[in-house]
C-alpha cells in the first residue's frame, strides 16, 4: 500500500511550527554522511531509518550501512523495486516500497541513539530548466534538525511506512518504539547526549553557498552554450537557403521557445514603411494569433521609439506603463492580444532598422524576460538583420533575372515579328514600285491594283509601328490622360465605325451591338475607350469567319463599375492560354506560322489601357472552335452614381 503524500507534509501537519529550507543534494549528501560518521564514531546501538530514493544504492553507502549494521538490529533502508541490496540483507531490514509511492521522490535519514539524534525530511522539488543535467544542483524542500521530540515524530512517521509495507515485521518495530521512543528514556538520555557544534551549521551554509556558486555557473554556461546554439542555427539556415520567409519562420520558432514566450514576431520595418504584415509568429497554446494582420507603424509610438533610438524597448508590466495608457492604439493592442510584457529588438543593418523581433507574454501572473535574456536577442539580431539583407538582395536578383529573361524572349519575339511583319510589306511596296517605274505602258487598271496594294502594305507598316510606340508609352506612364464622364454608347460606336471604315474591301462577321440606351456615364478617357474596343473588335473579326457571329453588349455590375463584353463565334482559345493571350508578342500559332496578321500587342495594349482606369480584363472560352467572350469593365462616373442613388 503506497502513500501519496509526502512525509515533509504530514510533519508540517502535526508540527505546525516547522519552517522547511531549500537544500541541494549535494548538501544532503554531505549531511547524511556526517550524520553516518556521528554514529560510527559513538558506542551507540542506534535506531537508523533511511530512504534515498530510486537510485541506485552507491558502494560507499552500502559500506557504511553494513558497517551501522554491526552496532544495531535496527538498521531499516527503504530502497526502490529494482534496488538491490542482497549485500545488506543480512546486516539490515529492506522495505522496497511502491513506486507510486511519495517515497519515491524524498530523501530521509533518521537516526536515535543515546548520545546523538537526529533527522533529515525532505522531498524533491520540480527541476527547473537551469538544473536539468546537473544532479548536484537537483533542491529538496524539508527539515534538517536534532530536535528530539521532532525526530522521534519522524522515526514514529516512518516506522508506521514500515508495517505498511512488511507487516511481518510488527514484533520487530513495536521493540523498536519501546526502546527508542519512550518518553521515559528522555532523563537518561538527555544527560549523555551530544550538543551540536556550531561548526555543523557553517559547513551547510558553506556547502549551500557553493552549490548556489556553481548553479549561478552553470547558468552562466547554459546561457552562453544558448546563444552559440541559436546563432549556429540560424547561420546553418541563411548558408543553407536565402529564401527570406524559411529564415524568418526558422527565426521565430527559435528565439520563441528558447526565451519561453507566449508570442514572437519577427517583420521587415524599414523607414520609408508606414506599416507591416505580420507573416511570420511562434505561439504558445491559448494565445491569440496575429499571423496576416497589417499593423500601423506610423501610430505605434513603441515602434517609433524603437526606430529612432536603434535600441531595444522593454516593458515588463504593460498594464501599469504610462505609453500605453496615453495610446488608445497601443492600449487596444495590449487589450485585444492579452500583451502582459512586451519586448522589442531592432534587427539593424548598417545602422538602419530594417526589422524587429516582438516578444510577448500573455499570461496573468507577471513575467518577464532577464538582462541575460534581452542581451541573447541582442546578439542574434545583427545575424537576423544580415539575412535579411542578403534575401531581399538575393530575391531582388530573381526578379531582375526574370526581367532580363522576359526582355530576352520580348526581343526575340521582336526579331521574328519584325522580320515578318515588317519585311514581308516592304518587299510587296517595293515589287510594287519597281513595276510601276519599269513599266511604263502598264495598263491603267493595273498600275491602280499596284498603287493600292503599296497602300494597304504600308498601311500596315504604319499599324504596326504605332503600336509598338503605343505600348512602350503606356508601359513607361507617358500617356497623358484625360478622363471624364463618356457616353459608353457614343464610344462603341465610334468603334463599330472605326471597324467598318478599316475593311470596306473585304467582308466582315456580323457584328450585333445589344447595348442598352440607358447606361449610366463612365468616367473614362474616351479617345483610349474607343482605342480598346476597336482593338477587341478587330481581334474577334480576325479570328471569326465571314459568316460568323460577334456581338457586342454592355450592363452596370454594380454601383460602382460597368462591364462590356464582346462575344464572337470564332476560334475560340484553350484555356490554359485564356491568361498569356493578353501577353506582350503572344501569337497563338508563333510569330511565323500564323495565318492571320498582327503583331501580337492589341490585346497587351488593351490590358495596359484598363488597368491604368482601375479595370480589369479577362477572357473567357471553352476551347478550340467554341468562340471566345472579352470582358473589361469602366468606373461609373460619380454624377451617374448620385442620379442613380437619387432615382
């Protein structure tokens, strides 16, 4: 039958007017030997009780206790089920207790003799981190004492833990109680027994002041050996992968647990930036997360204090700091998110703040983070901020390298239009020209077939240096815009005009505009306007053939914006193309195979063009020979919005 509780607790009920100490086992050790050497060094047949534990009983215990055993029959040593202690067996009493039992995590040693008493109770205390990997630095919480009547309590305590155990041995325990713990015995005792001398107590605050010298050591070296681990780690990660968001998460997960947080952040701040999303967060259980909120640098004092002085900021009690009290912002940050103590380290390169590392704690007890803790962040910072540095340096390369790429096929492309585009006209104006010079009896009827088509090849000469020039003035923000509010009805059909005056020799599709009369104004550069239908009308006339389809309408989504759609019965595109074909030279059979003209820029143009409106463009269709529907919408024009709200 085990006990639960422990036997410092039990003492502490009856004796009330006890007071427990902390001690180290280091302390306990040298206790329990002098208090073996105080009976071997005596003629007393003693009453000894001891209890250390589950550990593995040591050969010099196990020496002594054979040696105590000689001069006693009442030697008792509690030991743990895999202890063994067949060596002893025949020179003392095992009691091998539950391991259930609070025994199983206190230190005893009572002993009664005639000219000496006393007793050492203690239970283990919870390891804290410091002390893991140091047994000597393990604390026990009890009493230490000569005090006879408060160790005979104790002898009493542990002989009944005997009978519960083994109670076979009850004639052998109730000898013991008459011949220990007998009041009547106290006179005689009392005249022989040995004082303590005051050298005792100074050799245990001897031993406590030097475990505490080499605890304080240890964590001094556990602290160090923290840092060179933090740093190795997030160094092995920036040599390993300069992708920035595996560096930051790597850096929250870290500095996070090891400084024990209940919430770390680490963010880019630099000082052109008025705010910042918080992407990367280590959490504790039960903390509310913060992870893709955007917070506001300019109204955070606490941030603009850290930029400005490039120095950490350490609040240990938010709820009684006065920057918080007088910022409603800061105030609802600390409400919202539970923010106890709040911690701030500027991660700097070359002197500028780029980052910061938050921690937070969020429970109701106080904490806190040491000098030594703060000072730990400092020293991984710079390494942070270098990261930092190096990833947006390295992802900055990429986008540049995917620019130098995209203008590589965007010159290539150009090549390969322009040696078909422009080449393929030149040299029909030039057969053209050089008959008309070398034939001069060529037949008037003739020579006009000549002329005409010069005229239509360099008609599409000019087309299509106007639109390179087009695109590289939209791309660069050199258009000059001038918006206003525009009839959508009056602009398509300039464009439906624009169309038709553009192939008056050759048939077109059907083209059908379904727009109602009642559209509100959009608030667009009409001329621009015109310019992205027309182009849209010319694309779907180009791809659908002469008895096909093209139908042009247009309606208000909302409020706010208008959309136009113009559907044809033509080719139809894949959809996995329905995003590139607004890509600049993109030509659905190649630049040279192709069996429509163009440059492959209308529909670019058009996308620069609705963009630089706040629009949006997209394509829809299903697939080859299934037509194709263009959408784009326009802002409403402000007046249209109020007639609208007002009918």
């Amino acid at each position: 039958m085990h006990r639960s509780t422990s036997l410092v607790t039990e003492l502490l009920e009856q004796l009330p007017h006890l007071r427990t100490q902390i001690y180290f086992k280091s302390s306990l050790t040298a206790l329990s030997h002098a208090m073996e050497d105080q009976v071997l060094a005596t003629t007393d047949s003693p009453l000894v009780i001891a209890s250390f534990q589950q550990e593995r009983f040591y050969r010099q215990e196990a020496h002594r206790y054979r040696r105590l055993g000689k001069r006693s029959d009442h030697i008792y040593i509690f030991s743990a089920l895999d202890t063994s202690f067949q060596e002893n067996e025949n020179t003392c009493t095992t009691i091998n207790f539950d391991p259930e039992d609070a025994l199983a995590t206190e230190w005893h040693l009572t002993v009664i003799g005639k000219t000496f008493t006393s007793c050492l109770v203690c239970r283990e205390c919870s390891p804290s981190e410091t002390q893991k990997g140091l047994d000597s630095a393990r604390r026990f919480e009890g009493i230490w004492t000569f005090d006879d009547q408060v160790t005979k309590r104790v002898a009493s305590l542990l002989l009944d833990k005997i009978l519960d155990y083994r109670s076979e041995l009850e004639p052998q325990i109730q000898a013991a109680r008459e011949i220990y713990l007998q009041e009547s015995l106290d006179t005689e005792r009392n005249s022989q027994r040995v004082n303590p001398d005051a050298f005792v107590e100074r050799l245990v605050t001897h031993l406590q002041a030097g475990q505490y010298r080499v605890m304080r050591a240890y964590q001094s070296l556990a602290k160090k050996e923290e840092k060179e681990r933090l740093l190795r780690c997030l160094t092995n990660a920036i040599r390993q992968s300069l992708d920035l968001q595996e560096i930051l998460g790597i850096t929250v997960q870290e500095v996070g647990e090891t400084l024990g947080a209940c919430r770390c952040l680490v963010y880019r701040c630099r000082d052109c930036a008025n705010s910042t999303t918080i992407e990367h967060e280590f959490l504790r259980s039960e903390v509310t997360s913060l992870e893709n909120q955007t917070w506001s640098i300019t109204n955070n004092p606490l941030l603009q204090n850290v930029r400005e002085q490039g120095k950490p900021l350490y609040i240990k009690d938010t709820t009684s700091d006065d920057s918080i009290k007088n910022s409603s912002f800061l105030s609802s940050l600390v409400r919202d998110y539970q923010i106890r103590s709040w911690l701030l380290i500027p991660l700097l390169y070359q002197g500028e703040v780029i980052g910061m590392i938050e921690l937070h704690h969020c429970c109701e007890e106080e904490q806190g983070w040491h000098e030594d803790d703060i000072k730990l962040v400092e020293a991984i910072a710079p390494q942070i901020g270098l990261a930092l540095t190096q990833a947006e340096a390295y992802t900055n390369l990429e986008a540049l390298n995917e620019q130098l790429e995209a203008l590589e096929q965007a010159r290539s492309n150009l090549v390969a239009i322009t040696g078909h585009e422009l080449r393929t006209p030149l040299s029909t104006i030039q057969v053209c020209l050089e008959s008309l010079v070398s034939e001069p009896d060529m037949s008037e009827e003739l020579r006009q077939v000549m002329l005409s088509t010069a005229m239509n090849d360099a008609e599409r000469m000019r087309r299509l240096v106007q639109d390179f020039l087009t695109l590289s003035r939209l791309e660069s923000g050199r258009i000059e815009w001038n918006p206003e509010p525009m009839s959508v009805e009056e602009c398509i059909e300039l464009s439906l005009s624009n169309i038709r005056g553009r192939n008056t020799e050759k048939p077109v599709p059907t083209i059908e505009n379904r727009t109602s009369n009642d559209l509100p104004l959009a608030y667009v550069d009409g001329e621009w306007l015109v310019e992205v239908l027309a182009k849209l009308l010319d694309n779907s006339c180009k791809f659908t053939d002469d008895n096909g389809t093209i139908v042009l309408s247009a309606e208000a989504e909302n409020d706010q914006t208008l959309k136009v759609t113009i559907s044809d019965t033509g080719r139809g595109i894949e959809p996995s193309r329905l995003e590139t074909v607004f890509d600049r030279f993109y030509q659905e059979e190649g630049a040279l195979q192709r069996t429509t003209g163009g440059t492959g820029l209308g529909l670019a143009i058009c996308r620069q063009i609705v963009q630089r409106w706040g629009g949006e463009i997209w394509a829809e269709s299903t697939g080859k020979n299934n037509g194709t529907q263009f959408h784009f919408t326009l802002p409403i024009a402000k007046e249209a919005r109020v007639m609208s709200v007002h009918r």
